[in-house]
C-alpha cells in the first residue's frame, strides 16, 4: 500500500504500528510492535512489552526487517493497551507549545485502568480535549484497549 516496491517510489515513508491476536483458547496474546508498544496494567504496575525499533516501509536497496512476535498470556484482571504516537505527540497546555509526552499517557492509563472500558474512552477524550486547549489536533490518535 506504501507502494515502495517500485523503482522510483512515490514515498519513503514508513508507519508505526502494534497488532495483537487474541487467541481465547489457548489463552495468550500474540504481539508484534513496529516502534509502538503494548501495555499491560494490572493493579498499579504497568508492563511494557517492548516493539522493535523500527517501523514497516521499505526504503531502496534496502532488506525488510524481522519482526519479533512476542508470546503474552492473557489473564483476567488486567488491561492491555496498544496505540499509535499520537496521543503522546499531541500539543496543547497553557501555550499550545507542550506536548503530552508518553509519560504522561502511561499515567493516565494507569489511572483509568479500573474503570469499564466505554468510561475508560471517555476519559481519554476528555483528557485529550482538555490538554489540546483549542490547540488543532496534530496527529491521528489511535487506542485500542481491551480486558480478558
């Protein structure tokens, strides 16, 4: 879709990106992340695992790279997050000219984890609108979440 199989691609841009596949039967996750990770919440910990440091897109001459596929078990009890950058990279506050930061972003979670998931969004929006202050959104905002 990129269209970089060519001689003279259009673009050189490549894209973040998480996927999971939620296997119920046997009970794991498998995650594989190009730049962004997946986050697991449970109780006030939050788990990281971490996505490969490069995202997908080819540029000429160029070999395409191989992604780990991460094996996670899925418990009961816990949130499992993943998103693209734009929530951390969105600016806003006072000024319009900070940005909401990943730190920031992994606490927010770690607060709203409790929360059902349909309350959970609406806090995530209304944190997101609150921060942007008027400011134009600057990014797509993806997160995708979900319990066992």
């Amino acid at each position: 879709m990129l269209k970089q199989d060519s001689e003279d691609p259009v673009t050189k841009d490549g894209m973040d990106i998480a996927l999971c596949i939620i296997d119920k039967d046997k009970g794991i996750i498998e995650f594989a992340g190009a730049n962004n990770p997946l986050l697991i919440i449970g109780g006030d910990e939050i788990e990281s695992i971490k996505a490969d440091k490069y995202g997908i897109g080819l540029l000429p001459n160029m070999t395409f790279p191989t992604f780990n596929n991460n094996i996670v078990p899925l418990k009961e009890n816990l949130c499992y997050y993943i998103f693209s950058d734009g929530y951390a990279s969105q600016f806003g506050g006072i000024k319009g000219e900070d940005k909401f930061k990943i730190s920031n972003f992994r606490n927010l979670l770690n607060e709203i984890h409790k929360f059902d998931l349909v309350t959970q969004k609406q806090k995530l929006y209304s944190e997101l609108e609150s921060f942007r202050n008027n400011t134009p959104q600057t990014d797509d905002v993806l997160v995708i979440g979900f319990k066992a």
